[in-house]
C-alpha cells in the first residue's frame, strides 16, 4: 500500500480501526511537529518492507477522540495493529529498527 502522507483528513472512528482486517499502521501527530517530520524517513523505510500493511496518518492534538482512546501523549506515536488490535506500539522513533519489529509483529 502506498505511504499516506497527508495528516489533514478526517479521522477514522474507533470502531472503523478495529475493524479493519490485516496489518495496519497508524501514524499520530501534525504536519508541522518537528519530530514528526524527523521520523518520516524511519517510517518509509520500515513500511517499504512491508507492502501489505496499511499506512493511516492521523491529525492528532486536543479534542481528537480516536488519539484520546488511544492513550497518545507524544507524536510520533505509531500504534501497529493486527486485525484491528494493537500488537506493538512505537514513540518518537529515530530510526526503523523498532518500526520494523512492530511490524513484523502484525504481519507473522
């Protein structure tokens, strides 16, 4: 699947993300958050691997629920899920190693 490099959309629903079958990665943060924008190479390599997972930026900040339900406090924050659960959690990443772990986990 292709890199999804657009934060500003709306945001999936709790409910939709735990539906979705199969890998998914799901990116929190903002356009403008410099470590964010430091971590974007780390992600396209890690996800390079890893075609078949599903990449979802999401707009995160205050008063955003699906991040809320989530627990994020920091962005980056990527949230690995296998079949709509989480199997692996990442925070501020400086490089792919650790992306790459959790996102073998959701696709073994």
């Amino acid at each position: 699947m292709p890199l999804d490099r657009d934060y500003d959309k709306p945001e999936p629903t709790r409910a939709d993300v735990e539906s979705w079958p199969g890998a998914t990665l799901l990116e929190f943060g903002a356009s403008w958050c410099p470590h964010c924008q430091a971590a974007q190479p780390a992600i396209e390599a890690a996800l390079a691997a890893f075609p078949q997972v599903k990449h979802v930026k999401i707009g995160d900040g205050k008063g955003k629920p699906l991040g809320r339900s989530f627990t994020v406090k920091l962005w980056p924050t990527l949230i690995v899920l296998k079949d709509g659960r989480e199997v692996a959690r990442v925070v501020r990443p400086t490089d792919s190693a650790a992306i790459t772990a959790g996102l073998q986990a959701a696709t073994t």
